[in-house]
C-alpha cells in the first residue's frame, strides 16, 4: 500500500523488549532521537508491551503502542533478528517495512520454521535495508541476493569524549558471548605461543 502523501511519514523501529544492556537496542533508540531532532516523526515499538521503555541509558525517545501504528502513514523497521517472524505479517496489514541489519551474521535467524525460505523471502519482500557496514552490505547482496538499490548504508558512530586512546599495552581483548565455544577452544590453543609480555583478557 502507498504511504498516502497528504499525511506525514513516521518512521517506527521496532525493538525488543529487554532492559539489559545491549548495543543494538541502544543504536535504534539513537537512531530514532536523532530522526526527531532532524524534524522526521520517529518512534520507539515494543511489540506487546505498550509500557515498555529502556532505562538502562538515557534517552528521549517516543514509544508507540501497537494500536496506533497506521500503514498509511508509517515505515516499520525491524532489527534482523525479526525478519521472519514479522516481515510477513506486516507486508499484509499494509505497511512499508526495511530491516535494518546491525550484524550480517544474525541473518540467519528464522522464526518460521513453517517457510525454510523464510529468510530470503523476507529480504526479498523489504522495501529498503539498513546495512551497517559494507561488509554487511556484501553479505546481503552475495548471499540473500538483496538488490543493491535497497540497501542503505548506515554510518556508525563513536563518541570521542567517551572512547578515546589510552595508554596502549600487549592484551588481545575478546568478547566470550560472541561465539562462545569457538574463544574456549581458540583461547588455550593459542595462550601458551604468545610472546613474553602478552595477556588475554575477556572482555564480559
């Protein structure tokens, strides 16, 4: 369905319920502060939960309910873990919806176990796509065969007040919830061939 050009575009992102500390979670919400400080009407969806907003950082989003989102006037985005599970759902209500993808690997994610071609359907369905990166642009086009003039891409962006230079040592810093059992293999393997001076440190 068109948007209808005598009403305003809002752009809606939707986001997972959860007030944990995650980067994802924390970049939609920038994304939708800044859209309103540019003067583009931007929400906050929490499926489910009309209630619901982060309090783990402050911010100053809009959150919206699920009874007033309108296909008439609104651009659903969906992170790409939701890709299967509301792709299709949305498309038949009418509304214009991008997935944006902060992490390329998380791609493969499908919440319709019923449509083993659910991941591909669901980028083949999208009206735009956010990338983060170009190697996740990459991704999208070489291995969904997303179409090049739907892909947008996003530049991230670091605080320099915040994260900044230090004082530089030998340390190799990984994450253990990023492909967990890969760093409790890699780790061990590779402690005792580091040069003198070197440490791991896991970064939780």
């Amino acid at each position: 369905m068109p948007l209808n050009p005598t009403r305003s575009l809002r752009i809606i992102y939707g986001c997972p319920v959860g007030d944990i500390p995650a980067g994802g979670v924390k970049v939609i919400y920038r994304h939708s502060e800044l859209l309103n400080l540019m003067g583009q009407k931007s929400f906050i969806w929490h499926p489910g939960d009309d209630q619901f907003k982060c309090s783990w950082f402050k911010n100053q989003v809009e959150t919206i309910s699920d009874r007033q989102l309108n296909p008439a006037t609104d651009l659903i985005v969906i992170p790409e873990i939701w890709a299967t599970g509301y792709m299709s759902l949305l498309k038949n209500l009418g509304f214009k919806v991008a997935i944006f993808v902060q992490n390329g690997y998380y791609t493969h994610v499908n919440l319709n176990p019923s449509n083993p071609h659910g991941i591909r359907d669901a980028y083949a369905s999208a009206d735009l796509v956010l990338s983060i990166s170009k190697d996740t642009s990459a991704y999208l086009e070489k291995i969904l065969n997303v179409e090049n003039k739907k892909i947008i891409l996003q530049r991230y962006s670091v605080d320099p007040n915040m994260f900044k230079p230090g004082n530089k040592s030998k340390l190799i810093s990984y994450m253990p919830r990023k492909m967990a059992q890969h760093s409790a293999r890699f780790v061990p393997a590779i402690t005792p061939a580091l040069p003198a001076g070197w440490a791991i440190n896991p970064l939780d």
